[in-house]
C-alpha cells in the first residue's frame, strides 16, 4: 500500500513586508539580504495565527483533493510556533475545519516537521488503521524572532501549507530518508520558553531564535544532497529522473550548491522564498502547493521533497505525483 498526495493548500498572511521596509527599521539592506538569501520580501501575521492560516490551507487541499472534513481521520501539524502549548495547533484545526473523528496532534521537528508528517502519516496509512490524512507545516515565527538581530530576522515569514494524502493501492510515495543530530542541534535554537516552577530561579525573559548561520549551511549543502541521493537510488531512480527537487526555502544559495552538488540543473528546484522567505515547517507545503496550482505538477512526474534545519533534522521523500 502507497501513500498518495491527493491535493495541496496553503494561506499566507496578508501583511507583505520588502526588504526595503526592513531597511527603514534596521541596519541592513534590500542588496544584502536579497544577494545573500534570495529573499525580497515575506508576509508576516498581524491578526492571523498558526491555526487560523493551517484551517484556512486544509480547507484549500480538502478542496483541491476533493474531500471533506468527514473523511478526514489524521491530522498532523509540524510547527514551533502553536499557538499555545496546549491545545495543540492541530486539536484547532480539527474544531476549525469540522473534521469530528480525526484525531490531531503537533509535531516539533523545525523546518524539517512536514516532512516528518508525512512520514508518520505514511506509516500509519500502510497499516490500514487510517485512510485519509491531512498534513500541515504552519509557522508563525514573526513571534520568535529577535528583531534586533539583522542575521536572523530578516529570513523567516510566516504561513501554513497542507496536503491531504490518502492511501493508494497504486503507490505515491516510493522511497524516504529522515534523520538527526541532536548533538549539533543548538546551531539552531529558541528557548522562548519561561519556567513558571516556584522552586526554580530562572530568568523570565524570553529568549529569541539565535542561529549560527554559517554552520547550517554547512550542514545543508552536505547533509541534503546525501539524504536525497540516498532517497532517489532507494526508489530506484537516479537524481536525472526526478523532475523536480521542491525543498525547504532557507536560502538561494543553498538550492544552487544542491543543484551543484547533484549535478541537476537549477531550474529543477523551484523557488518560494523571494516572496516568502524562510517559513520553516511551512516551506515544503507552500512550495508544494504553488507548484501545484501552476499546474507543474503533472500524474506521474517524480518530484524529490527534503527539509532540513532546527534539531538538526533532516528528510527526504521522492514521490510519483
Ligand atoms: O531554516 C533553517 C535552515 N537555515 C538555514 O539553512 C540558514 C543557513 N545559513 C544561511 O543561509 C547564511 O549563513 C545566512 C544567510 C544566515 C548568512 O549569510 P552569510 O553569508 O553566512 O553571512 P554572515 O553571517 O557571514 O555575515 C556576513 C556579514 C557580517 O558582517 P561582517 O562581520 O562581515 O562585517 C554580518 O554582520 O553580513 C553582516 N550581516 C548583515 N548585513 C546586513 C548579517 N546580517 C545582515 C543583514 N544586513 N541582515
């Protein structure tokens, strides 16, 4: 039994904010961050949340899938940026959407949490206990950032992305790859968190996402590449059959260096993140869904998926669409 995505949604807030609007509140440029990342401008949350805009993007896949809420009997939400710390982001979406016998629950695995969705949903469908899954990648992360720190703050957005996937005699998902080293793991952290514990003197002041940049990259530009060969020899592909690489949108230059180092023309790797930027969990889903409602996506065509960041986490997926 495959596992099959039926169809794509996602919902960014209405707020875009350029580089240039950035420029006037800090110390940095359009020219910098836009030949640095790639990135020219990411929409970010006023009055939208992480549920809201994830029961917006699965009413928008269930719509393109064909479904309804009723036939709907998982969901996952890969985020770092619930809403709260309980209910989970996913318990919302259920209440939103009317999806009654679904049973819901988050997920925290960074900019690799869909990916991670899709996996569990993947082994769940297999064993036949559910048929028709709805995954989300949502982030708010406007709300995380340190906005006095130009290095980070000015690479995420925020925005939700879902896809239905339903389990299908006759395949879909051919082969995936996943992984983690917690060891190198704080390169990328957000404590966020204040410790209410009466009996613990701890500081309440929030502490925001700090990044070592340069050591991510390096983790991508080699962990990704590894991981998608891996997945595509396993599907019994070579990287020249996969007709398009959508991975997560942390930086141009990252895309490129896979490209490089896989040896496939860029033009395979499609890109969200001149108008999105970084939107974590949410990259894959969103790419996923741009690809889709520009008709890229055509039955048949193998498209390699990966994300990769904050744990460190990394997966791969290489599907038949
Ligand atoms: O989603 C999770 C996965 N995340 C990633 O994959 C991110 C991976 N890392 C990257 O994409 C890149 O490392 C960054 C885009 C984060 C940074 O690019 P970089 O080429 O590594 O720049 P840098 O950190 O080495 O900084 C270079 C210079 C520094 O100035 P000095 O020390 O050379 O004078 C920074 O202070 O750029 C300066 N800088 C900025 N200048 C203007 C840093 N941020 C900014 C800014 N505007 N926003």
């Amino acid at each position: 039994m495959g596992t099959r995505i039926i169809g794509t949604g996602s919902c960014l807030p209405g707020t875009v904010v350029t580089n240039d609007d950035l420029a006037k509140i800090m110390d940095t440029s359009d020219e910098w961050i836009s030949t640095r990342t790639g990135i020219r401008e990411r929409h970010l949350a006023k009055e939208e949340t992480t549920a809201g805009m994830s029961a917006e993007a699965a009413g928008r896949a269930m719509e393109n899938a064909g479904v309804t809420a009723q036939d709907i009997d998982l969901i996952i939400v890969g985020t770092v940026t619930a809403d709260n710390v309980t209910p989970a982001c996913a318990c919302e979406v259920q209440a939103l959407i009317g999806a009654d016998h679904a049973v819901a629950f988050d997920i925290n695995a960074a900019c690799s949490g869909f990916m991670f969705a899709l996996h569990i949903a993947h082994a769940w469908l297999q064993t036949g206990v559910y048929r028709t899954a709805l995954i989300i990648g949502a982030e708010t992360l406007s709300k995380i950032m340190d906005w006095s720190d130009r290095s980070t703050c000015v690479l995420f957005g925020d925005g939700a992305g879902a896809a239905v996937v339903r389990a299908d005699e006759r395949g879909g998902l051919l082969a995936f790859d996943q992984g983690t080293d917690g060891v190198r793991g704080r390169v990328l952290s957000c404590p966020n968190r204040s410790n209410n514990n009466p009996l613990v003197r701890t500081s309440k002041e929030l502490q925001y996402v700090h990044m070592d940049g340069q050591e991510v990259y390096k983790f991508a530009v080699t962990q990704v590449p590894a991981s998608l060969q891996k997945t595509v020899e396993a599907a019994g592909l070579n990287v020249g059959d996969i007709d398009y690489f959508a991975l997560h949108q942390a930086n141009i230059r990252i895309l490129q260096a896979v490209a490089k180092r896989l040896k496939v023309s860029e033009e395979k790797f499609p890109v969200s993140l001149d108008h999105c930027g970084n939107i974590s969990a949410a990259s894959v889903p969103i790419l996923l869904d741009e690809m889709n409602r520009q008709g890229l996506l055509k039955p048949g065509m193998k498209v390699a998926l990966a994300g990769f960041g904050g744990g460190l986490t990394w997966a791969s997926a290489v599907l038949e669409w």
